[in-house]
C-alpha cells in the first residue's frame, strides 16, 4: 500500500473525511503516471500527489467540494485548459484525475 493510502486510511481511522484523488489517464509530458495518488482531507491536509503546482492546488479545493457534496468528480487539465497553462502543463501535457470521497 502506498503512503498516501496509509495516511488516508490513517485519517478515516481517526474520523476525518477524505477525498481520494488518482490519475487515470495522462499523455504527453506528465510528472505523475497513472495509478498516482493524492488523499485530501476534511481539514485541507494532503498527502501523495497527482502533478504539481496549479493543478494540486485545483484538485485539493476540489476536494473540499467533493467531501460537501459527496459527489465524485472527474478532472481534466490539459495544454487547452487555462488552469494547465498556469500549472505548466503547456508543454502538451494532459491528465484526468478521478476523485471520490471515502467512505
């Protein structure tokens, strides 16, 4: 198991909520592969990653939303998305980050 998944499993034993962030899908240039993880909790503490800079930053607010609602989302950032500009993703880089709150 992974570090991330220990701090997420760690932070649901002492009964924080948490969102589970993966990457599911990348081309082009990418920091992170498929399979990364990033685990967000209630209190905005992260641990993992799933790319860097701008695009982390989207994906922790997100998660705030993601624990609210109880929805899950799928997030796309890529060299189209202004967000991606930002985040450095300009090179051509693409990634989808599937994120789900655990229960």
């Amino acid at each position: 198991m992974s570090a991330a998944l220990q701090t997420a499993q760690a932070w649901l034993d002492e009964g924080r909520e948490v969102v589970l962030a993966t990457v599911v899908e990348t081309w082009g240039s990418s920091p992170v592969p498929a399979g990364g993880h990033l685990v967000i909790d209630d209190r905005g503490d992260f641990a993992g990653s799933v790319s860097g800079g701008c695009v982390e930053a989207e994906v922790i607010a997100r998660a705030q939303d993601i624990i609210a609602s109880g929805r899950p989302e799928l997030l796309e950032f890529g060299v189209a998305d202004e967000t991606a500009w930002n985040a450095g993703l300009s090179c051509g880089g693409r990634i989808r980050v599937f994120a789900r709150k655990l229960e």
